[in-house]
C-alpha cells in the first residue's frame, strides 16, 4: 500500500509540521520568565518577624514597618551612562551633583540593567524588581498596562499620592496610577530640548505643593541626543548641565521642605539603560548596561572622603528598596536585593526585619517555581538566617547587653545578605536558562521536515508532482514502532529527571505521543526517500568522477562562502562585523568570475582542442540543465536569462571587452559604496562619506548626487516598461526629489532659504500614488498575459513595470544620500545579467545565490 | 630522470621555506627592536628581498626550463627589462585588488604596498623565474591540466597556497579581539607566507603521491 500525495498536499504537510516544530524550538528558547501568582489575588500579608524559639516570648511586630522617607522623588534619566555622573564628564557639566555624591549625605552604585537595555523592559524592571524575559519584549511591543504586581500599584493601593511627568511609556503601563501626569511621547528623535521642557515646567508649581508622596520625572533628551548625535557629542555636555540644574532644584526645594519632626525626603536619579559608543542601547556592552543610581536624603551620613570604589548592585534592587523605604510590601516578583546602605540608618531590628521580609518575598517566589526548592542553596541559607533572628529576636526581648547584640545581629545580617544574593542569582538564571528539551525536540523537528522536503523535491518538481509515501513496507512500520517506543522512554526519562521546567513536559501526555509519533514518521519518511534515491542510482551506473570535475571555482566559492557565513554566525564577534563578511565574500565572488570569464573568452579558443571540448561539455551540461529545470525561478528573479542559451555563442568584439572589465566595474562600484556608510561597531565611529553628505554645509552636494541618482535610476528601469508607466515612473522620481526638498534634506536650484519646513506629507502620498498606479499596471499586464495570450513580452513588461514600482518606492524610502547606493545596485544588476550571467551560462540556482550574496551587501552598504 | 628532478625540487622548495623561516629570526642579531610583528614593514622588505634572491639564484643554477636556444645578450636584457616591468605591474595590480577588498586608499599606502610586493614575491616572481615574460605560458599553465613539468606542478600549487593563504589572513582583521597581529597587513602577509611554506613543502609530497596519474604531455 502506497499513498500517492500531491506536491501541494505535500508541501501543506511541511508546513504544518516546520511551524510546529519552530514554534516548540522558540517556546524553548524564550522560556517564560519568573512569575507569581497574578497580582489580583488578595494580598498577602508581610510576614511576622521569625518567631523566636522557646515558650513565653512572642514578637507582636507583625505589620509592616513604617515608611522610612516622607517624600521620594524618583529622577530617571534616559540613557544616563555611569561615566556621565561618575567620570569626567560628570566633574565638569554636573557639578551639583558631584559636590553631592562626594560630599553629601548621599550613597552612589553603578546599576547593572539585563538586556534587552531599551526603555519598556528596563522600567518595568525598576518597578517591579524584576527580570523580563525576551518574550516580554515580543509580546508587549505596544506595552498594554503592567499587570504583575510592582511598585507603583502597591503605593497606590497604600494610598500614596503619585505624580508622574516624563516619557508615556509610564502612562501606558500605570493607567490610572497617577493623581497628576504629563505624558511626552519619544516619537521624534530630533526633539533634544521640548520632550526635557515639558517635564522641567511643572516642576516649580508641583515641588511647592505638598499633596503628593511620589513623585516621578522621566528625562528622555539625553536619549534623544545619544541616538542622533552619539555620547561623545557637544550636545551632552549642556544637556547634563541641564539635568544638574535641575537635581540642584529639587534637592533644595527637599530639603528646605524638611522639619525637625517629620521624615526625611529621598530624591533617587538613575537611568534605565546607558548608550553603546554609537549612542544606541538594546544590546549588552559595558556602555549599556551601567547606569549611576543615586541616593540623596538627609537621613543619610554625610560622606567624608571622596568617593573610591563603587558598588556594583542590579537594577532590579531599586524596587524592593524602595518599597521598603516608602513602608509597601515588595513586590511578588521581585527579584532583587534590599540595598543595605539606604536603611543603614535605622535601628538593628529594623533592619534585620527589612532583610526577612526580602528573603521571605524571595523564597515564595522560588517555592512558586521550582518544584526542588528546598534542595536551592539559597533557601537552605535563608532559613538558617531566619532560625538565628529568631534567636537574636529572644535576645532582644529578654533586653541583653546591647554591645553582644550588635555583633550578634552583625552576623545575621551578614547571613541574611549571602542568602538574598544566593536566592537572587538562583532566581536570575531561572530567566536566562534556555528549555533544552523543547528545543531539541523542536530542531529534530525542523531538521526532519526540511531533510524530507531536500529529498523530495526532484520529484515535486517532475511532471507528475506526486510523492509517495510508502506505509506498508514491514521494514518501516516495525522501525517506526520501535522509534515511538524509544522516543517514548526517552521523554519518560527527561521529563521525571529534570528538576527545572520544561514545556514540552507539561504539555499532556496525548499531545507528547502525539508529536512523538510524527517524529518518527518523518524519519520513516526521509528513510524511505534515502533508500528510493539510492536504488534509482544503483540502477544506472554513473562514472562519478565525471560528476566531480564539473565543479568550478565558483561552484566551490559559493558553496564554501554561504557554508561559512553560516557558521561564521556562531560567534558574536563575526555577527558583529557581519558586513565585513559580505563585502568579503563579494569581492571574492568578482574575482571569481572575471577569472572564469578570462578562461571563457581566452581558453576556448587559444588552448588545445580536447581541453576545449571538455569545457565545451560541460557548459552543454550546465545549459540543458538550466534549461529543463527553471523557468519559474527565471521570470521570478527578473534577470533577462531567458533567451540566455540561444544567444551564448554569440560573444565578441567590444561585448568581450566589456564582458571582461564588469567584474573590475563592479569591483569599484562596491569600493565607492563601502566608504558611504561606516557601519558595524568596531568602525562605526569612523568620518564616512555619508556623513559628510548630511552635514548641513554640504547641502547642495548632496541635491546635486540626489538628482543624478534619480536620473540614473529611471535611465537604468525605464527601458522595458510602457510608455504609461515610464512617464509614471518619470513623475514619481520627480516627486521623490520634492519630497526630500520639502523635508530639508535636499534643496531646488531656485531655493535658498530652506525656512518653510513641512512634513512632506503630500509629497510622500504624491510618489505613492505613482509607485501603486504602476505596479498596478504591471499587475494587470501580468494577469492579461496570463489570462488571455500566452504573450511572454507582455508578460515580461508587467514584471518589469512591477519592479519598477518597487524600486520607486525604495528611492522614496532611502534616505537622499543613500541614493547612489539604489544606482549601483541597479547598475550592477544589469551588467551581472547581461555580460557576466548570460555568456557563462550560470544556472538559476548559482544565480539566486549570487543574488542573495550582493543582496546582503548592498544591504550594509545602506546602513550606517 | 623523474626521481632525481623530484628530489631537486624538494630540495629548493626546502631551502626556500628555510630561508623564511631564517628571515624571522636572523635580522634579530643585526638590527636591535627587530621582530615580526614589531618591526612588520622591516621584515616584510627583508623577506620579500631574501625570497627574491634565494628563487632567481636557484633558477639561474637549477635551469628548470631549459632554454633551446642561445640569446643574445641584448635579448637578455630586454626579457630582464620585460620581467622587471611585469614585476611591477603585478605589484601594482594586487594593490589595486587589495584596496578594491577595502583597504585604505590613502592611509597606510606604505604597508598594503609592501604586502603586495611580497605576494608578487611569492606568485609573480615565481612565473617570470619558471616561464619568462611569456603571458602565453601563464595562461597554459594556470588552466586547468596545462602544467607540463613538475616545476610547473609545483608554481601552480605554491602560488595557489600564498593566495589562499593570504585570503584566509583577513579573516580575523575585524573581529574585536585586540590582538597585535590583527593590525593591518599583519595577518594577511602573515597569512600569505604560511601559505607559501606550506604551498613548498606540500608541492613535492603531491607529486610524489600522484606520480602515476601526472602524465606530461611533451615530455
Ligand atoms: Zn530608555
Ligand atoms: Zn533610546
């Protein structure tokens, strides 16, 4: 019994199970980060302070401790890198700021944020003390209101009076929190001066009032400039300055606001994330992840020295300290530390009890999960911690000598602070660690279903389009038995001995059997394939050497090259420069092919005969090949091969000459487009031809390039599209000129003063119309060609009117000095087809190929 | 005849590593501060020079082709101009290629200069040695079964290796490493001379393994 499928049916099939086996392989590697029950379960009480050993004492301090500050003003500077406080940048444009930190009542860290360093995950981080995972950033891309249980919703629930000013992402998350709140959105990057204005003018009418508890100020400037300017820019400077003026303000109006009888203020600055040498964040260098945090309150002692060591702390540990100074319960999911210095100035038992009740929060949320819990080393020394503040609590009460009662309290703070750290990391890893077993079992998935679809597609392809599937064979249903039975065991096997959580294991057991079972089919599948393929070779006998010597140079380059690239992807620092790779691998390509070129136009006819006739052969080989195979991929890539075998002999005079000197054209066409855009990270910083183009002094250069490019552009589209379409095309250029004109990044001859700035918005809908009216044009040529006669020019003129379009639209869409890059892609594109494709007969997939690999190039050669 | 030319090659190629190898550390007794990756350009010029004179004086002894007839001393002169003028080019050309692979045109024109000097070294200077200014002979020898000596076996191999060799020396230019050896053209002429070394040693063991399969067609 065989099962014939249809390639359609087939290729369903595939789909189906590679989606399915992706989506097992992603839900293992962004595994779900540490979560508490959500917050809309009652809230828990505090625990009481451990209760001391033996009968008769009873600690009766069960609510939780009284707020440490009256006031906490909470500055949070976009992009405040560590060195722009603490290094020399910080001496001399914040010098309010360094008096405090050196002099003042104030305690400095440098706090470490997780990445992904951008705003969103980086708040909530502060808010809630703990650690989003990279699938929080997928999810919440347009970040919907908070819903775990953090900071803010706590102070609110306790009735504090918050205010918020600063950047909406708060509003988004926190709707409803704030009593007052003036959202500013970082929508334009270029706004340096009015996103900071709209934060600093309320400031002098809210810091005289006295009806608020929390007050919120998110500074976006610093990250605006960063983006634009990068961190080492004169624009940082004043805007620091900025910034320490404002500190200043508000630390005056705190503590001139301060009596003798009621609590201290606290005023804490700290940054979400830094900037990369480059001024972007998101990724994890040193630049990105360390962030000054400052404590300033007068409950604090005045430093004496300067300031030598800071101290490293996490992000994560601003929440529960906070929480504890303002008097809430931590968070649920908190994951961080007290830190210690901020409460320092209370009393012994105070503090011991801050410390339990952290640890308290910390192992709920690891008994909430890890299954093992107790087996945790952390746990283990929280509750020997506990048991000794139960016996330091006996001593207290029993009212002991004071000195033995510090030393002794010393100690179990000291035991409380190594087991916060143990639970914390414990708890941090839980994040970071990947779900192998889904994973494996997604990749077995994925490997399977493209393993089956590489062998099937010779027979996809051929005329009938039909699969067999063979089900009977005794061979393959007992094999496939067997592998359910073992993959069986096999899960059995991980899923009782894995301590961590695994998804694919709590998934139900139906379900695990279930894609055991098309796991193995797979395999059956591919078997059958393997074992069809080898018959069907066995029975023709091949000379295989014949089969090794038709490889050339290019073959083997394309091949290593793509082989390469890919495993050049495994290590960070060859990601990094990845672009370097691809203009590598092109120029490599270039040379490549003017060598063959050389050996097609001198060779065949200079050198013996019998060489000849080989080459000869072999070019036969490669033609009938590509003639039989590919004539969807031909239309589909747009190149003009079609006519390419009957044309081929036909090579001489000046074509040779130009045939042999396009790889050298080529070659310099991507040299010139290399220096436009310095991108990457080690060289990034470098002066690049493209920023000397946007500078504004160079302005009419840049009109002057801008309009040659476009001219070249529609020389270089226009030549097989309709006359509708090329007057089209002629408009639309036109209107991608006034549309840069019109945002000031271009200039007329006519105009000098580039005052009257708009958005270009009409301009833009302008192009729009044009690029849709022509690939709607070419569209419908297509669908007549189709429909009514089988006419391959109208055909081939409705992809060229397709393609026209697309390429209008990516000349609206690059920026004007990247034009030339469009020209040369365009350029080298026709000349690749026509003296370099076409005479060496290359095949659809050697083309495809070359296309992805200048693809990629011209790619980077846009960035910067 | 096949044995004893074999055992020849062998010995150049050898001598030819050796010298190299030499180049390294002798100029270290002579000039204070010298080391490879120091003093880079220094060695560069001593070994590009070294490697020129060890191969025209082995060719002059060896007489790998033997020329059929008598030349005049005029002639000789004018192939000696004609194989200077070559050199040149070549040098002129690999730097076009090296700045076309996106070195800096104007910065540092001394090193990348000096790096293709030294590929010519190992590549040209071979071919004039072995073939004469005689492009025609270039090109049957660098397609696909044109080598007709074992000399010329052996050009093919070594110059292929030096190529590669300084190919694969690029790779590590970008990375973030911070490593002396990854300043520019360090790795490449690096790359380049581990390739030739290993492009002599691995010529005379090739052809000696496939002797049976290498048939010459004039010979
Ligand atoms: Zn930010
Ligand atoms: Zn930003």
């Amino acid at each position: 019994m065989r099962l014939r499928l249809r390639s359609g049916a087939l290729a369903a099939g595939c789909l189906l199970a590679e989606a399915l086996g992706v989506a097992l392989f992603l839900r293992g590697f962004f595994p779900l980060p540490v979560r508490s029950l959500p917050r809309g379960e009652a809230r828990a009480e505090p625990p009481a302070e451990p209760a001391p050993p033996g009968p008769g004492i009873v600690s009766n301090w069960t609510k939780i401790p009284p707020p440490l500050f009256k006031k906490v003003v909470i500055v949070l500077i976009d992009a405040l890198r560590d060195d722009f406080v603490f290094g020399s940048k910080g001496k001399q444009f914040m010098p309010y700021t360094t008096q405090v930190i050196e002099k003042g009542t104030s305690y400095s860290f440098i706090a470490e944020a997780k990445p992904p360093t951008v705003t969103m995950p980086r708040i909530k981080a502060l808010m809630t003390g703990s650690i989003p995972g990279f699938i929080d950033v997928v999810v919440n891309l347009n970040s919907p209101a908070l819903m775990s249980d953090n900071l803010i919703w706590q102070a609110k629930a306790a009735g504090k009076r918050i205010i918020f000013y600063g950047d909406d992402t708060w509003v988004k998350l926190f709707p409803k929190h704030f009593v007052e709140y003036d959202g500013t959105t970082s929508f334009f990057v270029s706004d340096f001066t009015e996103v900071d204005d709209n934060v600093t003018r309320h400031l002098d009418r809210v810091l005289k009032r006295e009806d608020w508890d929390l007050l919120i100020l998110h500074y976006l400037g610093l990250d605006h400039i960063g983006h634009v300017t990068g961190p080492n820019s004169p624009l940082v400077g004043p805007k620091l300055r900025e910034m320490d003026n404002v500190l200043k303000k508000i630390h005056i109006s705190l503590l001139s606001k301060e009596g003798e009888a009621s609590l201290p203020s606290l005023l804490v600055v700290c940054g979400d994330h830094g900037m990369s040498e480059t001024g972007s964040h998101g990724g994890s260098s040193e630049g990105e992840v360390h962030t000054p945090l400052l404590f300033i309150s007068s409950a604090f002692e005045k430093r004496s020295g300067p300031l030598t060591q800071l101290e490293l702390v996490q992000q994560t540990d601003l929440a529960s300290t906070l929480a504890v100074g303002l008097g809430l319960p931590i968070s649920r999911n908190n994951v961080g530390n007290i830190i210690l210095p901020v409460v320092g100035s209370k009393t012994m038992r105070e503090q011991l009890r801050f410390l339990h009740m952290n640890g308290f929060q910390l192992s709920t949320l690891l008994q909430e999960n890890t299954p093992a819990y107790e087996k945790d080393l952390g746990y283990e020394q929280f509750k020997i911690a506990e048991k000794s503040h139960g016996n330091w609590i006996k001593l207290y009460l029993e009212g002991n000598n004071s000195e033995i009662l510090l030393n002794l309290g010393k100690k179990v703070l000291k035991q409380y602070l190594e087991a916060l750290r143990t639970l914390s990391s414990s708890l941090s890893k839980q994040v970071a660690q990947y779900d192998m077993y889904s994973m494996m079992v997604g990749t077995v998935i994925i490997m399977e279903v493209l393993l089956l679809l590489f062998l099937s597609v010779p027979k996809a392809l051929s005329s009938r389009a039909e699969f067999e599937v063979p089900l009977s064979p005794p061979l393959f249903s007992l094999l496939f038995y067997l592998m359910c039975l073992m993959l069986c065991a096999v899960h059995v096997i991980v899923c009782t001995s894995a301590e961590s959580l695994c998804y694919f294991c709590s998934m139900s057991w139906l379900t695990a059997v279930g894609v055991m079972m098309l796991i193995s089919a797979l395999m059956c599948g591919i078997l059958s394939a393997v074992g069809k393929i080898l018959e069907n070779s066995r029975l023709p006998p091949k000379n295989p050497g014949a089969c090794s010597s038709s490889w050339s140079e290019v073959d083997v380059l394309i091949l290593a090259g793509t082989i390469g690239h890919v495993l050049s992807l495994g290590a960070s620092s060859f990601i990094e420069e990845e672009h370097q790779t691809w203009y590598f691998l092109i120029n490599t390509l270039c040379l490549a092919l003017c060598q063959e070129l050389c050996r097609n136009h001198f060779l065949l006819k200079e050198c013996d005969l019998q060489l000849g006739i080989t080459l000869k052969q072999n070019f036969d080989s490669i033609g009938e090949a590509s003639e039989c195979k590919n004539i969807d991929v031909q239309a589909a890539s747009s190149s003009k091969l079609g006519k390419a075998a009957s044309s081929a002999e036909s090579v001489k005079g000046s074509d040779k000459w130009i045939s042999l000197a396009s790889p050298w054209i080529i070659l310099i066409c991507c040299r010139l487009l290399r220096s436009l855009n310095q991108t990457g990270v080690q060289w990034a910083h470098r002066p690049d031809f493209g920023h000397w183009l946007t500078s504004s002094e160079h302005k009419s250069e840049l009109s002057v390039l801008a309009a040659i490019s476009l001219l070249m552009i529609f020389v270089l589209v226009q030549r097989r599209c309709s006359l509708v379409s090329k007057i089209a095309m002629a408009l639309g250029l036109l209107g991608v000129y006034s549309y840069r004109a019109a945002i000031g990044n271009v200039i007329f001859p006519w105009q000098h003063d580039s005052k009257d700035i708009s958005k270009g918005i009409t301009e833009a809908r302008f192009v729009y119309v044009f690029v849709l009216g022509i690939v709607f044009t070419g569209t419908k040529d297509l669908l007549k060609s189709q429909v009514i006669s089988a006419d391959s020019s109208m055909k081939s003129t409705g992809l060229w009117e397709v393609y026209s379009g697309l390429v209008l639209l990516s000349a609206l869409l690059f920026r004007p000095h990247n034009l030339p890059v469009l020209v040369f892609c365009l350029l080298i594109q026709t000349m690749m087809t026509k003296y370099i494709w076409r005479p060496l007969k290359f095949d659809a997939a050697q083309i495809t190929i070359m296309h992805y690999w200048f693809g990629q190039a011209f790619f980077y050669f846009q960035v910067s | 005849m096949r044995e004893a030319e074999l055992r020849k090659l062998l010995a150049a190629n050898l001598l030819c590593a050796v010298s190299i190898v030499l180049t390294a550390l002798v100029p270290a007794l002579f000039l204070d501060g010298f080391s490879v990756l120091g003093t880079h350009l220094t060695w560069l010029c001593v070994c590009s020079v070294c490697v020129s004179v060890l191969n025209v004086t082995l060719c002059l002894i060896l007489k790998p082709n033997p020329s059929s007839k008598r030349s005049s001393l005029s002639n000789k002169i004018s192939r000696f101009l004609k194989c200077c003028i070559y050199f040149f080019m070549s040098c002129i050309l690999f730097h076009a290629i090296i700045v076309l692979y996106g070195a800096p045109l104007i910065e540092s024109v001394t090193e990348t200069f000096l790096f293709s000097v030294l590929l010519s070294t190992f590549t040209t200077l071979q071919c004039l040695c072995l073939l004469g200014p005689n492009i025609q002979a270039w090109i049957r020898v660098f397609s696909r079964n044109g080598a007709m000596s074992i000399w010329e076996n052996s050009l093919q191999i070594t110059t292929m290796c030096s190529i590669l060799g300084g190919w694969f020396g690029a790779f590590p230019i970008p990375l973030d490493w911070d490593r002396p050896w990854q300043v520019w053209p360090i790795s490449c002429s690096l790359g380049a001379t581990f390739g030739y070394m290993a492009g002599l040693i691995i010529a005379p063991l090739w052809i000696h393994w496939n002797r049976k399969q290498l048939t010459y067609k004039s010979r």
